[in-house]
C-alpha cells in the first residue's frame, strides 16, 4: 500500500471510501495522507455530520 516510493494499492482509495459509517480525508500534496474515522450511527442519525 504505502512506502517509501510506493503509492496506495489500485482501488484502496475506493474501497474506504465505500464503508459505511466512515468519513475519508485524503490530502495528497507531498507524501499524502489518508485518515479514516468511524462515525457511530448514533451520532450520523443526529444530523451532526
């Protein structure tokens, strides 16, 4: 996936993406960066996000 001169896996990017309940932020100047955070349903169903 990721490395030294590596870069992310074809279809990783998408396959994140697609989970439920998950928010991506990919930032992909210099290195690039991918967080991925669950948000509990609980709160998804409050409108907050």
């Amino acid at each position: 996936m990721g490395g030294r001169g590596g870069g992310m896996a074809p279809g990783y990017l998408e396959y994140i993406r697609s989970l439920k309940n998950y928010e991506t932020t990919l930032n992909s100047q210099g290195g690039g960066l991918l967080i991925s955070y669950n948000i509990p349903i609980f709160l998804k169903n409050q409108n907050n996000f």
